[in-house]
C-alpha cells in the first residue's frame, strides 16, 4: 500500500515533467514519421496524423475522397502517417505482380474470420498464401470443376421465375420490384451453394434468409473501416477484443450464423468425403485442406464472392436501364442471337454463347469500370529496403514497410486511359478503339478490378459468368424500367457497397 500510494504521490508531483517528455517523444515520433514520407503530398492532417484517414473511412464516399486526394495531389499521394494511396495502375501491378517483394499488408489482416484464423484473403505470408491458391485453384476452374456453370444457370431460372411469378406489371397492376435486392438474393443463393452445396434459398423463398444480407451490410462496413485506420486495426487484430467483438457461431443470424452453418455444413461433408461429389469442397478436401481450414475459407468465399458479384450487376443493370441507346442496342444483340439457330440455349445462355456478344460483355467492362464492386484500400506493404518507382514521369523512392492501397474510383476515370468522355457510362468505347495497345492498356487497367498477379481473384470467372447470364437472361425475358429516375437507387460507399431500394418496373417481352 505504501509503495502504491509513494508511486501515485511522485507521478502527482511529477506530472508536468512526465506530459512534457510525452509530448517530446510523441512529437519526434510524429516528425519522424512525416519525415519518412515527405515526398509524397497530401492533405495536411495526412502529413502528421491518420485523421484524415479515419474521417475519409467514416464518410459514405470513401472511394471518391480517396480518387480525389489522387486528383488533387498526385497518383501516388499521402492518406495517412504510413499509408500512401495510388491512381497508377502500373504501381498496383508492380505490387502484385508474381515476384515482387511486397507483401499483403495488415490492412488484411481484419478480414480473419473466425478472429485468429487465416483465410485465402487476409493472409500475408507470400509463401503460404501460393499454397492456398494452388491447394483452392482447382474448385474455382470450370475445367475441373463441371458443377460451376449449371450451378449458375439454377439460381438465373429462380431469378427469372421469381420475377416472372410474383413481379410482373400489367397496364392494370403495377408491381415494382426492388431489383438490388432479388440481385443480392442471387448472388449470395449462387456462392453459398457453390461454398456449401447447398444454396440459402433466398430467390425461392423470396426473403433474405438468416437476416444474412441484412446483417452483412451493417458488418461489412465496420470490417473494411477498421481495416483502414491504424489504431482501430490493431486494436481489432488484439485476439481477445476481436473475440469478443466478433458474434459466437450459435448467433441465430448475420455472420455468427454464416459461421454456424459453415460449420455444419463442412463437417458433414467432411464425414462423407469418400462419397463422389464434384464440387468445390470436394476439391478442396482433395487438395488437402483441414475441417478448420475449409471453415474459414468458405466464409470468407461468402464475404469476397457474395455482394461484389451482386455490386457489378446491379450497377451494370442501372447504367443499361437509364441509357436508351444503351439499352436499345443491347436489346437487338441479344434478339439477333436469339433469332441465330442454334447460338443461344435455353433456359440460360451458356458461358462460350455469351462469349461471342461483344455488346454484352462491353456493358459489363464499362459497368465494372464506372462502378468498381471492391473498393477497400487492399494495401500492400512496401519491401524492407524500399523501392524505386518511376511515376508520371518521376522517379520516386517508397521507404521499406509502407502501406500502399489504390484509389480505384479514380484509377478506372483516368481521361489519358479511357478518354475525355471518361466519366460516361459508354460501352461503345470497347468496340470503337482501333489503337489495338491504347485498347489492350483500357482492358489491362479495368481487368485490375480483379486484383493481379500474385492477388489475383479466383472467383473471377464464376462472377463473370454470374453477370453476363444474369444482364442477359433479365433482357431476353422482360422489359425494365426505373420507377423513379430522379432517385433510382440509394448507393454508400463505406469501404465496401450498400446499394438498395432500386425500384423497377417489370413487363414481359412482347
Ligand atoms: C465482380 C465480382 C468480384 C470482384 C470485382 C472481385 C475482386 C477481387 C479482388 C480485388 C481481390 C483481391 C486482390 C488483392 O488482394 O489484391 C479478390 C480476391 C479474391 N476473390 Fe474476388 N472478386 C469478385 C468475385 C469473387 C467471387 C464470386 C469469388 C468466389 C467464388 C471470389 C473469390 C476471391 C478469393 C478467394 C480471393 C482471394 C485471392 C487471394 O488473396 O489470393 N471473388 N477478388
């Protein structure tokens, strides 16, 4: 007790001198950290603190503050004490490219999910992360996995039929249909069927089962925003705050829930393996991954494959629907295919038909262009020795262990790539291009939505093909039109999307 109360009576007496050496060594800590990345110009709370970061991460745009600190700044430009963001789609291929001594960095980190326990995504180790990939490639590759595509093609019949049963309006009734929603419904009945075998049912019960995307749209936001902000990702990382925070596998709804039924699910599959299923858990068992391991990867397959897919289509949906020309001129692809003997299946067009529609698929580079579905930072981390880096012209020196995300909203706008009009939804600028390497660079830089290299997204051909069955099968069957052009939708960008209440008029096709 009495070295207790000594100890209180001399910080007591001593507190102006202990503020004060907190101060200094705050300070030259502070100055230190500006002084290493000096080079680079931002905001001025960025220079000397991560406020700027933080304010931006809690915003609802923070894909646009992130492209306009680019605009105003630079393509590589200064967010934060450690953290750099880039416009320059070199950089961000130079990261992940396959040999290149960055790293995922701890931005990452935040999406393991259950706390503790690594994913594909959120590890950072190069050498195991290469193991995953090769251990998961196999279950995402139609060529080895023959259940992807009519996996799609089942949940685009309970799309189409759920509209067609319960949302077409006549000139007597008038049923409008919240479109983002039955798109969320079926991107996450396509992925939690591929990731489980079997899928949520959300189309055929036409709710959105277990509250799940409900209660993702409330988490994915917390996830991404403490990711960015240093303190809070620490914080986060700390195991025993992450546990707590982090909802228990009984949870009846949201991603405890998710968790509970990955759980399930992978356990009784993992009781059969023997038994012949060709899936994407039978392949991945094959591959050799653990009861645990599966677990994990298949939640966070939900996370990255549910809402980006549904994110693309959606936006993609509303570019066509509010552009006439667009609209018109992708109707008539679509109807010459169709009258074309034998080049369309039916009920749902076939990955290598939609292939030869050079309209369609130019509708959905320019919707992933001007709506990128994944938007976080996805920093990496600068190797120990720093690198030297040319960029607009400049040569320019990035210190060891800095964080680098991308400010993809402004990337995907750059005028020089895509042109003066690059702020236009126009897909005709794929097809019109005759500059065959200014085309090839257009392509290369929007293809960046799916990461690079190393990072590359895997599940890229299952959301293509989500997409493009999706836009056309929606366009073969119905008419659309926006309920309410002056407010189509609502749209957040917190880090990740929140997009609802699309309210749109179905017909059928005449
Ligand atoms: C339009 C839809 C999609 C977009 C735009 C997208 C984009 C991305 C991006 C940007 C990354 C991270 C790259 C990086 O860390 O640098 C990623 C990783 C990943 N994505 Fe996707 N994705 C989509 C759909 C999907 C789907 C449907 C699945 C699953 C079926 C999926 C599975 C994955 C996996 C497993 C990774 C981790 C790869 C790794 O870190 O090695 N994605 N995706």
């Amino acid at each position: 007790m009495t070295i207790v109360s000594t100890a209180i009576g001399l910080v007591v007496d001593f507190r102006w001198y202990i503020i004060a050496a907190l101060v200094v060594v705050y300070s030259a800590k502070g100055y230190a950290e500006y002084r290493r990345l000096r080079a680079f110009n931002g905001p001025f709370l960025a220079q000397w603190t991560d406020l700027w970061l933080a304010k931006a991460a809690f915003g609802t745009n923070q894909c646009g503050a992130l492209a306009d600190v680019c605009a105003n700044y630079g393509s590589i430009a200064r967010v934060g004490l450690n953290t750099l963001v880039t416009t320059s789609p070199d950089l961000i291929i130079r990261m992940s490219a396959a040999r290149s001594g960055y790293s995922k960095g701890d931005w990452y980190a935040g999406t393991r999910i259950p706390p503790g326990q690594d994913n594909i995504f959120s590890q950072q180790d190069d050498e195991k992360l290469a193991r995953r990939r090769a251990q998961m490639a196999d279950g995402f590759s139609g060529k080895t996995n023959p259940s992807l595509e009519p996996t799609i093609d089942k949940h685009v019949c309970s799309l189409v039929n759920l509209l067609r049963s319960k949302y077409i309006s006549t000139t007597e009734s008038f049923r409008p249909v919240d479109m983002a929603r039955k798109i969320g419904f079926y991107a996450m009945d396509v992925i939690t069927d591929l990731a489980f075998g079997k899928p949520y049912g959300n189309l055929e019960n036409d709710k959105d089962m277990y509250d799940y995307i409900q209660l993702t749209e409330a988490m994915i936001p917390v996830v991404v925003r403490m990711s960015a902000i240093p303190v809070l990702r620490t914080l986060f990382q700390t195991e025993w705050i992450s546990k707590a925070l982090f909802p228990s596998d009984t949870s009846e709804a949201g991603i405890g829930r998710l968790l509970g039924i990955a759980k399930k699910q992978v356990s009784q599959r993992y009781a059969n393996k023997n038994i012949d299923h060709q899936d994407m858990i039978s392949s991945f068992i094959a591959h050799g991954l653990t009861e645990t391991d599966l677990v994990a990867e298949s939640v966070m397959q939900i996370l990255a494959g549910g809402e980006t897919p549904a994110t693309g289509f959606r936006s993609t949906l509303l570019f066509i629907i509010t552009n006439p020309r667009v609209y018109a001129t992708l109707q008539k692809e679509i109807d010459n295919a169709l009258k074309t003997d034998g080049m369309i299946s039916r009920p749902v067009v076939k990955d290598r038909e939609w292939r030869q529609l050079e309209y369609l698929q130019a509708v959905v580079r320019e919707g992933l262009r001007l709506c990128p579905p994944v938007t976080g930072l996805l920093s990496k981390v600068s190797p120990a020795g720093g690198d030297e880096f040319v960029v607009d012209g400049e040569r320019v020196f990035i210190p060891g262990g800095t964080n680098i995300g991308w400010a993809c909203w402004g990337m995907y706008r750059d005028k020089a790539v895509f042109g003066e009009d690059s702020e236009l939804y126009r897909p005709e600028r794929w097809l019109e291009e005759q500059n065959q390497d200014k085309l090839e660079r257009m392509r290369k830089v929007v293809d960046l939505n799916f990461g690079y290299g190393k990072y590359y997204c895997l599940g890229r051909q299952v959301a293509l093909s989500e997409m493009h069955k999706g836009v056309f099968e929606l366009f073969r069957n119905f008419d659309l039109e926006i309920v309410n052009p002056a407010r189509p939708w609502k749209s957040q960008n917190l880090g990740s999307w929140i997009q609802r209440e699309m309210l749109v008029r179905v017909t059928e096709r005449k």
